[in-house]
C-alpha cells in the first residue's frame, strides 16, 4: 500500500466511525433531516459505497483515484468543522471525549490524505 492508500484507509474508517457516533446522537435531528434514524441510514448508503469506489480508483490508478481522495479530505474537513460549529451553538451532542477524539482524528488525517492527493496530482518534473 502507497501513502495515499494508508491515508484514505484511515480518513474513511473515522468517518465511517462518525457516522455510527451521529446515529447515537440523532444527528438527523441537528440537520433537520425527516425520517429519523431509517432515512439517516439509507442516506449514509451511497456515502460508504463513494468511499469504496474511491479507495479502489486509489488502488487501481492513484492518479484518477488522487481526485476521490480529495473529495474525501474535504468531506473530513467540512465534517470537523460543521460540529465545531454545533458545538459553538451550544448543541450537547458529540461532546464527550470519544465523539470529539474521531472528529479530530478526522480533521488530521483528512489535512494528511489532501496533501498527499494534491502531491500526486501535481505534474511531475
């Protein structure tokens, strides 16, 4: 495995892990999503299947597979800060140490996976 295979590995499981932690939470009710926990799930389908098309584009051809990585870092990064944001808003969701130890984990790991994508994206000289 490359650097950017380990890297999009690790922002993945984090944000697969954030998800499970905003079913306990009832995440849906933060983004006033309907449906409850049935229609957070069903949504949370086509995010985890990206995540997997995009770690084999990482495998298969990094060069194609360095732009779904990006994406990735950038869903990492927006995730990070949204909660920031609830959490300035005074929201008691994700406020114990577990919760806030797989967003920063997330925010690392997804500034890791956005540096090493731009630096195979970059032309070679």
């Amino acid at each position: 495995m490359t650097k950017l295979d380990h890297l999009y590995v690790w922002t993945a499981t984090l944000l697969v892990a954030h998800q499970i932690d905003s079913a306990y939470w009832h995440e849906w009710n933060l983004f006033g999503i309907p449906g409850g926990v049935q229609v957070f799930v069903l949504l949370n389908v086509p995010l985890v299947l990206l995540f997997l098309f995009g770690l084999v584009r990482v495998v298969r051809a990094p060069r194609i597979g360095a732009r779904f990585a990006l994406a990735l870092a950038f869903v990492g990064i927006a995730t990070f800060l949204i909660h920031l944001w609830f959490l300035w808003q005074g929201h008691p969701e994700f406020r114990v140490s577990t919760s806030w130890g797989i967003l920063c984990g997330t925010l690392v790991a997804s500034l890791g996976l956005g540096w090493r994508s731009i630096r195979v994206l970059r032309p070679h000289r």
